[in-house]
C-alpha cells in the first residue's frame, strides 16, 4: 500500500500527465495553499496609506503562506480607483518575497473593462489575476454570458486566471456547467469558491479531476472540510489575523491527520464568522488591530463597527482562546 505522501505525489503526477495530454499547456501554476485577501490601510482622511500596507507585508513574510490576494472583497476594491487599484499591487509585488505569488483583483463589470484591467494587474507583476463574476445585471448573466466573460478575459490575460465566485456579494453563483466549461481553458487554473456549499466545491473538483484545475475554500469556516473533498488550499479572511493558525490548519489536512485538524477548526468557526458574514470588513480591520497589524478605517460608506459589536467580536476570539 502506498503512504500518503507517495499517493499525494502520484495525484500530483497525473493531473499533470492530464494537462499535456488534453490541454497542450506546460506546467501549471500551482496556487496549493493560504492566502490572505489583505485587507487596505487608509488615513484618517481615506486616503491609501502606503506606510501600513508595507508594515502588514513585513509581518505577513513571516507567516508560511503560498502568497497574497491583493483587491480582492476585503482590499475594498470596489472603492478604490483604476489606478490605486493597479498601485497597491505593484508595491505588494516588489516588497513581497519572490517565492510568494501575488494574485490580483482584476475583475470589473464589463468584460471590456476586465480585459484591460487583467493587463495592467500583469504589468504591475501580478503572477495571477482573480476575476469576480460581474453581477449589475445579474438576471443576465447565465452561463452562456459568464462563459464568453471569462473566455474573453482568459484569452488576452498574459497570466493564469482564477474564477471567483462570491455569492454573498454579487448575488449569483457560477454555475456548475459554466466552470466544467472553463476549466477545459489552458489559461485558467482554478477557483475560488466562497459560496460554503460543500457538496458544490466536492463537485467542482470531481467534474474537473481530469484536467489541471484546482479549487480553492473561500473562507476559514470550512476550509477542513473543502481539503476533504480536493480542495488544494484557501483564500481565507481570517488569515488576516489568525494566518500562523491557517497555515497549520492546512498542514494537518494535507498530512491526514484529520482529527486535530478538527480540534483547530472548531476554534476558527467563530471568530471567521464574524469577520466575514456577520460583521464583515469593518470587523475584519478591528481585529487586524488587536493582533498587531494595520487595520483602521474603511473608505466610505463602510463605517466602523459599534462598541457592542466590538465587545461580541472580542468575545468570539477571546472565547476559543485567540485573545
């Protein structure tokens, strides 16, 4: 019988022999792994501030991730211009260690827009792009619509692609068929599902196990239970503040050893809810605070969270022993 990590690397070998065979394209990149989606300082007067993104990325070096997420939902990208947008990206790539990989927000509503957005995220030295599903006309955007998106933007893109799915914020899933469809593409690598539907994120994986396409959790409360189903790592908000606690989360999954992966994950389920669906970015920047990085103050309209939801976001850390 082989051990785990032979098994591992056989898994390994043929999804690359899958690749050539049905796709003629080299090697892929390999997103396995955490990444933080980082959140973005401003001033007092919502202006960038570059001098606490620099000291986040000094700290966040430190930590065993596989790279960052930059303007992804909890960078605030939708607030931000074109060009800081493009900005915070090419001062995350040249303070960030070269073995990390730095994947870019690049996705905009019109596919025209994420064309050219895709092209300066790769000038700017992103070494993949994240593009969110455009969602204004929602009611539209069926998979025949999303499919062309996607396509279009894959095609031009002078680096690997990942799909991003974030029903929560855009009101709409990629549907199933669409993703089989994409993943046929030699230009894109993966997904990002934040959606929390583990028997989607099971089926995502098994519809595209012929090809070199990876999956990755979009949030910490599940991320145990993505690993389970082939999942190859996470972009997690939590990893913000909790990134030691992630990495090793992942560690223990990938080893097998489930029931202390468990015992960890129990203990991220609260204070990841908080962070995300509950009280969201505002929440995410306080407790970046409280664990000695750079959080502060949304751009508006995002306003900061009330004492009480400061005292109960204490509490869901403070109680599985974080704080």
């Amino acid at each position: 019988m082989l051990g785990a990590g032979a098994a591992r690397g056989l898994r390994a070998v043929s999804r690359g022999v899958h690749r050539t065979a049905s796709r003629g394209a080299g090697p892929r990149l390999d997103l396995s792994g955490i990444y933080p989606p980082i959140a973005t300082p401003f001033t007092e007067q919502e202006d960038l501030d570059y001098r606490k993104l620099e000291e986040n990325l000094q700290k966040y070096a430190q930590i065993p991730f596989k790279g960052l997420v930059v303007q992804g939902s909890n960078g605030e990208y939708p607030y931000l211009t074109e060009e800081e947008r493009v900005e915070v990206v090419r001062r995350v790539r040249l303070s960030l260690p070269r073995d990390k990989l730095v994947m870019a927000g690049s996705g905009c509503e019109s596919t025209r827009d994420t064309v050219r957005m895709t092209e300066r995220m790769a000038g700017a030295g992103a070494d993949a792009v994240l593009v969110v599903t455009p969602c204004f006309y929602k009611g539209k955007m069926d998979s025949r619509a999303l499919t062309h998106h996607f396509t279009q933007v894959a095609d031009s893109s002078p680096v690997p692609v990942v799909l991003y799915s974030v029903p929560a914020n855009t009101g709409l899933e990629l549907p199933m068929d669409a993703i089989c469809r994409l993943a046929q593409h030699p230009n894109i690598v993966g997904l990002k599902d934040s959606g929390g539907d583990i028997t989607r994120i099971g089926l995502a994986v098994h519809k595209t196990r012929a090809l070199d396409f990876q999956v990755l959790a979009g949030s910490a409360g599940f991320l145990m239970a993505a690993y389970s189903v082939g999942a190859v790592g996470g972009v997690c908000a939590l990893a913000n503040v909790l990134g030691g606690p992630l990495c090793e989360l992942e560690r223990l999954c990938v080893e097998g050893r489930w029931e202390e992966a468990r015992d960890l994950q129990w203990r991220l389920i609260e204070p990841n809810a908080a962070v995300t669906r509950r009280l969201g970015v505002p929440a995410l920047k306080q407790a970046m605070e409280w664990f000695g990085f750079h959080g502060g103050a949304c751009r508006s309209p995002l306003q900061p969270i009330t004492e009480s939801e400061a005292q109960q976001l204490r509490q869901d850390f403070s109680s599985n022993g974080w704080l």
